[in-house]
C-alpha cells in the first residue's frame, strides 16, 4: 500500500453511490491515505482490469442495472484467482444470502452487509481497518518510504536541471557557486569525482548528475540558494514552498528514511532526533501524512517552473 487506497466499487443508483462515497472518503483520510474511487454499474465490467490485483478493496452491490447480479460478477472475480478483498450488500438481503449459496464455492472470502447507510459504513470502516492494519508491519513502512524518498530526490535533481537551463547567466554563477562549494566540502574519498567534475565542460550539470558525487543534502542545499532567485527574480509566492526547505524535507522524510533504511526485522523502535519512536499505526499514519505533503510541495514547485518560467 502506498499513499493511495483503491476501490473498486459496482452500484448503479448514482446518488446512492455519491452520498456514501464521500463517508468512505473520509474513513480513508483518518489513516492519511488518498481515495481513489471508481464505480462501474455491471454493464462495463472488465475481469482484465482485476488480474493486476491492483485494488485494495471492491464494493459490490447484489442487484444491479439490466438484471445483472453481483454473485456472477464476484464468482468471476474469485474463478481468476484474484483475492481482493469484497465487501457485498444488498437490501434483499435474503436474495443475496440465497445466491451466494448456490455459488459456493468458489464464491468465498466475502463480506456481506445490508444496504443501509449506517451497517454499510461501519463494515466498511472495519474492513479498511484491517486491509490497512495488514499493510502496516516494518517491511512494508520501510520499503513505501525508501521508494518515496527516492523519487523525491530524483525529482529535486530534476528542478535543479529546469533552473539551470531557464535561469539568467547571473544567477547560473549563484547556482554554479553553490555546487562547487558542495564539491570543496567532499571529503579525500571523492576527490577524484570532484576533479572531474571540475574539469568537465559543465561542472553544474555534470556535478548534479552524477549520481555519486551530490547527497540528498547537498542538492538540499544548492535548492535553498534556487529559492530566493524564484522568489526575487521569477515572482513565484513565497507561499510555494516553504523558506527553509531543506530542514522541512530532513524533518519530514529523510530522517525517517536513514533511520528505517538501518532496522532489522521485528525491530519495534527507531530513534529520530534523540527520541525513542514506536513502529505502531500512528508512525504508518504519520508518514503517510508527511510522503502526501512532500509530494505535494514538491509537485507545486515543479509545476511553477514549467508554467511560469
């Protein structure tokens, strides 16, 4: 599980479906994680799109539109050894019952509720209780952050490139200062990167793709000096992103990623920042919290470069 949480969800009676949407909804917001709802009505059902097993959760009416019924759609579903989880309701709930009994097996592994607003949203909320308590273990938390932060720090190499190739020659000599101090801080280990990074034709672009020569840090840093120029120069609101973005990008993500890159299996506690963090629902929920914000700042900043410069 990532940041997202798909359903997939058969009902064909709109308004039904758009006032019980917005309830499960907000379910999903209380673990930080964002809904990505899509509803079919039976008619347009495709097992093709299933066999990926790329939803987290399917919701399935029993009576649907043309005559259709949801223990045919549900029986296929399960006939391809896909073992989505599967919440089905109805308010004939006795014929409900009756046609999942003809249909086991392979009808198995299945929810049942009525269609009320209240009983239907509570097992609902029960349901995504556990698919998202089954995700939760340290595995799972180590690998959705490691691959979130390393897309994050592809995509601020990446708004370092857009500044060099759109920015005046004034303020290239900012950015070309700010990467050649981050190469003189290197250390004897890395002073043949450094060399060659200093007699290629380009040090800047040469420097910042490298990727052994720049740490997340130091991109961090030549960021900070990116920042006032797009302020200052390229009008962009302060409001963008915010003043100190490198400690808010440590603060937020990174030094959760060195410290979760460093656990071993069944490992309950992770030091950050001189306290003692337990690896419970709340840590899950805190970075799940913090990878969406991130994302979202840097996905401001992206789309301000390339719209605005």
């Amino acid at each position: 599980m990532n940041t997202t949480f798909k359903i997939l969800w058969f009902e064909d009676e709109p308004a039904w479906f758009n006032m019980e949407k917005l309830r499960i909804e907000e379910i999903l917001r209380t673990h930080y994680l964002i809904p990505v709802i899509e509803r079919r009505d039976g008619d347009d059902f495709d097992l093709e799109e299933l066999t990926g097993n790329d939803y987290d959760l399917i919701f399935m009416d029993y009576k649907l539109a043309e005559g259709k019924t949801g223990d045919t759609i549900v029986a296929a579903i399960r006939n391809s050894y896909i073992l989505t989880d599967i919440l089905f309701y109805s308010s004939e709930e006795q014929n409900m019952l009756s046609a999942i009994r003809k249909q086991m097996p392979p009808i198995d592994g299945v929810y049942l509720t009525k269609r009320d607003y209240r009983i239907f949203t509570e097992k609902a909320e029960r349901i995504i209780q556990k698919i998202v308590k089954r995700s939760e273990d340290v595995v799972n938390l180590r690998g959705f952050v490691l691959d979130n932060t390393s897309a994050f720090e592809v995509r601020i190499r990446e708004i370092l490139n857009i500044c060099w190739q759109k920015f005046k020659p004034e303020h290239k000599v900012v950015l070309s200062e700010a990467i050649e101090k981050q190469l003189e801080n290197k250390s004897a280990r890395v002073e043949t990167q450094i060399k060659a990074a200093k007699g290629a034709e380009c040090t800047f672009t040469y420097a910042n793709n490298n990727p052994y020569t720049l740490s997340v840090a130091d991109r961090l840093d030549i960021l900070q000096a990116v920042l006032p120029i797009l302020n200052e120069t390229y009008q962009m609101p302060i409001t963008t992103v915010p003043h100190d973005f490198k400690q808010y990008y440590l603060d937020k993500v990174n030094v959760y990623r060195n410290k979760l890159g460093h656990i071993t299996l069944g490992e309950k506690i992770i030091r950050v920042n001189g306290q003692d963090v337990e690896i419970n629902q709340d840590l899950h929920r805190l970075l799940r919290r913090n990878i969406s914000e991130v994302d979202s700042t840097i996905q401001q900043l992206e789309m301000y470069l390339t719209n605005h410069i």
